[in-house]
C-alpha cells in the first residue's frame, strides 16, 4: 500500500510524500524479512511474544494469503519466490502427510488428486463454534492453488527474460521442488540440480488442478461453505461463504492467465 501511495505521490508530483513513503516502505520490508526461519525454512506468521494461539511449528495459511493479497510484482515475496514455496512445503508436510486431516488418507485411497489444507495445524474452531477442531477450509486450500499458477507463470517468464531454460534448485527450494516433481513423475531432484522450467510449471498446474478438483468432489451442488469436515468430508460452517467463491475465481484466473501465455497447458 504504501509503494502504490509512493506511485500515486509521484504522478502528482508530491515527491516528499513519495520519498517518506518509500522511506517506510523500506524500513516494513527488513522488519518482514526477520520473519524468515532459515533453520526452519520457513516464513513465521507470528513472532514471540505471542498473543493467540500457540500454532504449530510457527505456520499458517494467512502467509499465501498474504503473497495472493498482498504481493506488488515487484519480487518481494511473490508466489514463486524460494521462501514462500518452503513455507507451503512445511504447511503440505503438516497438513497433508501427517494424520492432521484424515479425510486426506480417505481422499488418496479413492484416487482423488490433490489435498486440502486448512488455516493451521491447532486451529480450534469449526465452524460453529470455539474449543473444538478445526478443519480443512476451502478458500486457504483454493488460494494454494492460485499461488501455484501464478508461481507457474513467473517462472517461466524470468526464464524467458533471463534466457535461460531451467530453474536452479537451492537449499531453499529443494524442500518444495523435490517432493513435487518427484510426485509428478519427473525423478528426484537435489539443490544444484537444474530442472526445465516446463516440468517445473507443469507440475504446479497440475498440482493446483488436483487441490481444486479435491475441493470439487466434496461440494454439495457446488455450493462452497467455509470448512470440510476432517473426518467425513461434508461441508461446515457458513453457508456460501463469499471468500470461498473468491478464491476459486481468483484461482481460475490465473489458471487462464498462464494458459494464455502457454498454449497446451
């Protein structure tokens, strides 16, 4: 907000008022930066004292939400930046492999594609009420997949300005890649390892497409309500919940966004 108030200064040519935003701008962006766990490898969504609840290895799905919602094309955080896509492999290790939801075990053994993720690992509301288990959400499982078209995109697109035909796996990004295209048939990879940027871009997409199509299968009438029961896999909590839809248009953009770019896919 305060770069796009910096722009806006600047066209009217209030460069004091664009200058101090810029200022602050920059003294928010090191202060977010403190926030990345590099022995972790994880962006945490809260640090000590904390006020609420104590969330599990520090991770929650308002950090995708933040990149979706908050990110200025500027490279600061965006969907494909090392740390964001560390922090949603830790989020899929807790949420996904682990016994946190296991409508997810229910899902894998009838074939469906995908996962679904919630806010995070101790969530204690339902949908109804607080002080019992939380479940899968539909928008923060949505907005993971449009993190992951968009990624898809801009991949490709630095490749292409950078002229260059493969993505180099780091330390960092090693923990989402491996697993991922490992998932999607395209071999294990290691850190050092250079991939072509469309094995890349394809695993995600096809990635995101499962995450939507798992979402779809426990739709009743392709109503969206807030929450998926854990357990059973029925809808909870509020009805036709707007940001639900939202995610689910903001996801299909970008799918058509990268299709357009990148005709086959």
């Amino acid at each position: 907000a305060l770069l796009i108030g910096a722009d806006l200064a600047t066209t009217l040519e209030d460069n004091g008022a664009a200058s101090y935003y810029k200022q602050q701008a920059a003294q928010i962006s090191t202060a977010i930066d403190g926030f990345w766990d590099s022995s972790s490898g994880i962006i945490r969504v809260t640090m000590p004292p904390y006020g609420g609840p104590y969330k599990p290895q520090h991770l929650d799905s308002a950090v995708h939400l933040a990149v979706l919602y908050g990110y200025n094309n500027d490279g600061f955080y965006g969907p494909s930046d090392e740390k964001v896509l560390s922090t949603v492999a830790k989020l899929k290790e807790l949420m996904y492999n682990g016994e946190l939801y296991p409508i997810n075990a229910q899902d894998d053994k009838k074939g469906l594609p995908g996962f679904l993720i919630g806010r995070y690992g101790n969530d204690t509301y339902d949908g109804y009420e607080t002080g019992s288990v939380g479940n899968p959400w539909i928008l923060c499982s949505q907005a993971l997949a449009e993190l992951q078209y968009r990624a898809a995109k801009e991949i490709i697109l630095e490749a292409k300005r950078k002229n260059v035909p493969g993505l180099k796996i780091t330390e960092v990004s090693e923990k989402f890649y491996s697993p991922l295209l490992q998932d999607h048939k395209y071999g294990t990879v290691r850190a050092g390892d250079t991939v072509d940027v469309f094995h890349v871009a394809e695993a995600l997409v096809s990635d995101a497409d499962g995450i939507l199509q798992r979402v779809k299968y426990h739709l009743k009438n392709l109503h969206m309500s807030e929450q998926i029961n854990l357990n059973d896999g029925f809808e909870q909590g509020a009805n036709d919940l707007t940001w639900s839809y939202g995610t689910l248009f903001g996801a299909l953009y970008a799918r058509m966004q990268f299709s357009d770019l990148f005709t086959g896919y």
